[in-house]
C-alpha cells in the first residue's frame, strides 16, 4: 500500500521567523528540528515556539504516534525515522505523518520504514540530494491484513526497544551519581576527611594554590595531566582483509565509537588486520581512547572513553584505536576515575576548543601541548582509591548494562525484517512470553524526579510527623501494618525524597530504626488529635483530615512520588518490609562509605545484620533485591552510615 492511503495527513513543518520574538521568547510548544531524527521515540526538543506562531502562520501541530522522516541533512541523518512521543511542530525539513489508526499501527510503521532506510534514501533528487513529502506520500509499504497482526509484530519489536531504553535510563542515573560524589570530593573538596566528615565543609585546612588561583587541601599536589600518565599508543587502520603480513585480526575504535562506549549510542567498531609488529598497540583495561582529530563548529576534539575490562568483552579479538585517535595508559590505574571524571569536566566546560589546530581543515587536538601544560589537582592515593571503588561498581553496572542492551539490539535487528516479509509469525502465546521482559522494560517513577524539600531546621520536626501521619492515613486499612513496617516505611520515605527530617536511624534487629522518633510519634499523633494508639490499632480522631493539608505544605514537591512509592508498599507484608529496608540501608551504606557493590555482597550484608536474618531464605532475600531494581528505589549515598547505637553489642 502506498503510505498516503493509510495516512490522515502528510506534511512537511514550519520555520516561524527568526526575527520575530513573539514566535519564540518564552515558547511552550516543542520544535522539532531533523538533526534529532534517529531515535525510535522524541520526547521533548531543544528549541520551542509559541502559540502566537501557531495562530499567526501556517505551521502545523501534529499529534502523539506521528512518524517524522528526515528529509534533508548532512551524512547518514537524511532517511532517519522517529515517532513523535507528545504533541508538537517542525521544521520544514521534516515529512510528518499521520496514520489513520483503524488502517495502520503507527510503530508497525516505523519499524518498517527503518528497514526500507535505504530505499528511502535513494529517492532523493536534486543538486543537495533531499527527499520531498510528495514521494514519500507516494512510497509503497507492506502491512499484514490483520491490524492485530501488527500490533502483534510492534509489540515484541517494542518490548526489546523499551528493555534497551531502560537500561540506558538506569545507566544516565549511575553517571549523575558518579559525577556528583566527583564534584563533591574534587570539587568543592567535600572528601571524607579521617573522622568520615566532609573536609572542607568540617574545617579542614585549605591553602591557596598561585597556579590555579584557587584554595585547595593542605597537602595535595597540582600538576598536569602528564603527571598521571604512563604511556601513549598511536591508532593505527591497517586493512580490511587480510593482506601479506597484515595478518593480526583487530577491532579498531574510532571517534564514532567513543559515545557508544561511554553509553550514548551503538559501538560498531570494524574489523581490520593490521601488521603482527603492531599488536602491542591493543588496548588494555584501564586505558583510555582520547579523539584527537574530527569534531565539528560546536564539537571540540578530546572526547574521551574509558577501556574497562566490559567493554573488551564486547569483541573476540584485540581491539586498537583508528589513527585518527590515542590510547593512553596511566602510571597507576587507581586514579583512572579522577582522570575521566576531571577530563570530562573539562569537556564540558568547553576548554578543549583552545587546544586545537588545524590540518587541511580538519581540526587536531593538540593533545601534547595540553597534557603538559593545563594544571589540575593532584589528590593523594589514598583518596582516589576511595573514589576508584566506588566508582569502578558504578561502570561495571554500565557496561553490563551495555552489553546485554547490545545483544537486545542484535535480536531486533536480525527479527525485524523476518517480521517484516512474513518468514516469522507472532502468535498471542510468543507475545506472553515476553511478559517478563516487558514489564521489567516498563520504565517507572523514578526518586530522581522528586524536586528537593525546602524544610526550615525548626520545622523539621513536626514535617517528619507529618510525613508519618500521612504513611498512617494511607496504611491504616492495610492488615500488614504493623509498627515494623511503618518504621521500614518511615525510613524509606525520608531516604528516597532524601528529606533530612533529623534523621537518626541506627541498627535494629529488624533493620534500621529510629529509636526517638518511634518512642515519641504515638503520643504526638495524639497530642494534634489525628490518631489514638490502642491494642497495637491506630484510630482515626477528629483531626486527622488536617495532615493532608500539612503534607500539600511540606512535601508538595515530593508528592507524586510518595504517593507511587505507598501504592507499591501498600501490599508487601512485614517480611518483606523488613527486607526491602534493611538491603536499602545496607547498599546506602556501601555507597556512601564508597565501597564496591556487588548483588552477592549485599546479601552478604543483609545476612550479617542481625541473627533475626537467618529466619528469611536466601530467594526472599533475592526477591527483595529484585523489587528495589525493578522499581528503582535504589539509594544514592544519601543521610549518614547507619551504625549499631553506643549501647548496642
């Protein structure tokens, strides 16, 4: 069929003038531009308009489901595909289209037109080679008859892609986590001094640095990146089959691959064979790939990846780097996070783009000149290897997570043209064997989302009431409410909004307990007359419809989420209450204490809290585990290390 004839509307977007800022001070609407053409689902774009430039021109709104076709851009941009994921507009280089829903599935569609990106393609015409609506309008598709059929083929396309997409969710988290406790310790020094307290912050001794112009701690060195490192190899390409004496089988990393590495895209480093002499330019773990020529006007060279011993499983033979890279090995490999996390920062900050020259018009990064000159501090070992074991759980987690999203990417791309031309049929059973998956793709309400609490210190008291009068409101009908699982919930709510409401937990036999709080909330819940305590039974008094109002005061910026967050603790026992809280508490104090952390580990640890552990099996406790991962209630270093109190043996 031809995809005007299952189609509501094909169009091509709009430009509002540029110079006219009513069209686009203080936008609203998203538009979209072909550069972000690619991805299966665009979510939100970087520019918006306003509704003025709706209303005064001819631009068009087009609907949640519409597929957007790139038709003009430079390289392999041109023939891209995406579904639009919300309402919004673009620009007049993209063929949007709108599928009349009772003839088409708007995903079966584009999964089939990113099989046909070629055939696309070849229809461009004129001097810059762009495609135009009229032919795309005029494109032949083939669709199964049924439309359950398709929904059928979507679904399990869709599942592999969703799966994919949460991974790379989780991984953007780990970063943030990773780049944040950087920050603190190298940035704002905020390391953990001897008595576990942040240094700077605590008063510890700082002194001011001529060369950075700056203070830092008392006994750290400022050097230049040169200092850190060991040895250089120079990229080689070598050919693409084997040839005389090229005969040592590599992959070979190039400047494309290193987002694919760092988790921003897909690794397609090519086969190649180079001279057996050259063998020992293989990467080794710990070694960093460092682009050194390519970028762009807005990209600068020095993108950097690190090698670790996840991603060189990815490959069944030695991988290089292109001659249009460097590889770089380090004196010690303790202080390889301290030298990603630092040059990174420095990416971002833009520095790299005074550092570059330029060879027939391709920029080159003039690595020897900045490595030697651009200073940094220098922490002593001790602190880095802190960061280091921390930091090296975090990317262990990454590239597992990027490799297994390679494998579901692999499964897609070799189902979906036998799911296009029909060699493969989906039955209602192959579509429930991928429930598992599909519900572990599901992505959730993530803490994250949470804004910070602005809770004055003299209220923090009464909001921590607050906060439990509104867990009792909303458990009170839940036979699982015991006073163990209101504490478990207590202690989560604080930890997950990461609400600092005096917090004061320590061990208990059945997890972490706040000893003050829960000797005194009973008579304070009937003290504001919101609940008696009676025969181990919470009952409602005459004031207890005023917590709500308190709470919308407190927590408004953390509502939505402890609502969701209730929602799922609502039908777990006091089991696994007592579970779920005690592995939170035991992987938080992993974090903050920047230990490696390991699912064999914290079971570890959950069993080495208390003899009271030993009732719980071992698949309880696994399926605990699994309810933090699934839900991503999974902590972030926040509050303090959870300690036996003085008095406690």
């Amino acid at each position: 069929m031809k995809l005007k004839s299952i189609s509501k509307q094909i169009s091509s977007g709009l430009t509002p003038s540029r110079s006219n800022p009513d069209y686009w001070v203080n936008g609203e609407i998203f538009w979209l531009k072909t550069e972000q053409l690619g991805e299966k689902y665009i979510y939100e774009t970087n520019e918006k308009i306003t509704s003025k430039a709706i209303n005064e021109t001819s631009i068009k709104l087009y609907p949640k489901g519409t597929l957007s076709i790139a038709m003009y851009g430079e390289g392999r941009t041109r023939g891209n595909v995406s579904i639009i994921h919300q309402e919004m507009t673009t620009n007049q280089a993209c063929c949007n289209i709108v599928l009349d829903p009772e003839k088409a599935c708007y995903e079966y569609v584009y999964y089939y037109l990113k099989t046909q990106y070629s055939n696309l393609r070849s229809l461009s015409s004129g001097v810059r080679k762009n495609l135009n609506s009229n032919d795309i309008k005029e494109f032949e598709i083939t669709l199964p008859n049924s439309l359950k059929d398709q929904q059928r083929v979507a679904a399990i396309l869709s599942t592999l892609d969703d799966k994919i997409a949460l991974n790379n969710q989780i991984n953007s988290e780990l970063e943030q986590v990773a780049k944040t406790l950087y920050d603190y310790w190298f940035v704002q020094f905020d390391f953990p001094d001897a008595n576990d307290k942040p240094y700077k912050s605590s008063g510890g001794k700082m002194q001011y640095n001529e060369v950075l112009k700056r203070e830092v701690p008392e006994g750290w060195k400022v050097g230049s990146f040169a200092d850190w490192i060991k040895e250089t190899k120079t990229g080689d390409w070598g050919k693409e089959i084997e040839n005389g004496n090229y005969t040592q089988r590599v992959f070979c990393v190039r400047g494309a691959d290193i987002n694919g590495i760092n988790g921003k895209g897909e690794v397609k480093a090519p086969e190649r064979f180079i001279l057996k002499n050259n063998a020992s330019k293989a990467l080794l773990p710990n070694d960093f790939v460092i682009e050194i020529s390519g970028g762009s006007p807005t990209q600068s060279t020095g993108r950097i990846a690190l090698v670790s011993n996840k991603v060189l499983e990815r490959f069944d033979a030695p991988v290089i780097c292109s001659n249009f890279c460097k590889a770089v090995t380090l004196k010690d490999e303790k202080y390889a996070f301290n030298f990603q996390q630092e040059w990174q920062r420095l990416y971002n900050a833009k520095i790299f783009f005074g550092f570059e020259g330029k060879t027939s018009g391709i920029k080159n990064f003039l690595f020897d000149s900045f490595v030697s000159s651009y200073q940094v501090t220098i922490p002593p070992k001790v602190i880095a290897e802190k960061f280091y074991n921390f930091a090296e759980s975090i990317e262990f987690k990454k590239q597992t997570n990027l490799l297994e999203n390679q494998q579901l990417a692999d499964l897609r791309d070799w189902l979906l043209p036998m799911l296009m031309n029909g060699q493969v049929k989906v039955s209602d059973s192959d579509l429930s064997d991928m429930v598992d998956l599909s519900m572990a793709a599901e992505p959730q309400m993530s803490y994250g989302q949470a804004e910070p609490l602005n809770i004055p210190a003299n209220k923090k008291a009464f909001a921590k009431q607050v906060l439990a009068g509104k867990i009792v409101s909303t458990f009170v009908s839940d036979p699982n409410f015991t006073d163990i699982k209101f504490q478990k919930v207590q202690f989560l709510a604080e930890h997950l909004i990461q609400a600092d409401l005096n917090l004061n937990y320590y061990y208990q036999a059945a997890g972490p307990y706040d000893n003050k709080f829960m000797h005194s909330i009973y008579d304070d819940f009937r003290k504001q007359r919101w609940f008696d305590y009676k025969n181990r039974q919470l009952i409602p008094l005459e004031k207890q419809e005023k917590i709500e109002g308190y709470f919308q005061g407190y927590f408004a910026s953390a509502k939505e989420y402890l609502d969701w967050l209730f929602d799922i603790l609502f039908p777990i026992t006091e089991a696994d209450a007592e579970i779920i809280a005690t592995l939170y508490a035991v992987w938080n104090n992993r974090i903050i204490e920047a230990h490696q952390t390991t699912d064999d580990e914290l079971i570890a640890d959950f069993y080495q809290w208390s003899d009271r552990k030993k009732q719980y099996s071992k698949s309880q406790v696994e399926n605990g585990l699994k309810f933090l991962i699934k839900n991503q209630i999974t902590p972030r270093g926040f509050g303090q290390v959870i300690k036996r109190a003085k008095n406690k043996r």
